[in-house]
C-alpha cells in the first residue's frame, strides 16, 4: 500500500507549531533564568537545564519526524 506524504496544509501547520513552542520555550526559559538568577537559588539552574533538554530532544524529533516523512 502506497504510503503518501504530508500535505501542504499539514506541512505549514508542523512549521507553524514548531516555531509557536520555539518562542513560547526561549520566553519562559528566559524568564525563568532570570527568576532564578535574581533569587539567587541553585535548584532553578537544575529546572533550567530540563527545560532546555526538553525542548532541545522536541526539537529535534519533530526533526527527525520530518525528514521520516516520503
């Protein structure tokens, strides 16, 4: 059985989400380092570091999940 690809719309709408989280994560991670900057907290460079690795590891299936694709 013939497998085909993403269609256009669906192709926008994976660019459209993937930059949407990309904003919305360099906001919060941003200022959540700021936050943990001005409390002076050592356990908030620990979140900060899951965030980005959350993010980073999305990122990079949403990637890989694209190029997947015929």
């Amino acid at each position: 059985m013939v497998r085909p690809g993403w269609t256009m719309e669906q192709q926008a709408g994976v660019r459209f989400y993937t930059r949407l989280t990309n904003i919305f994560a360099l906001l919060l991670v941003t200022l959540f380092t700021a936050l943990t900057l001005a409390s002076g907290r050592h356990r908030g460079w620990a979140a900060v570091a899951v965030v980005v690795l959350l993010w980073a590891g999305f990122t990079l299936y949403m990637k890989r999940t694209k190029k997947g694709q015929p």
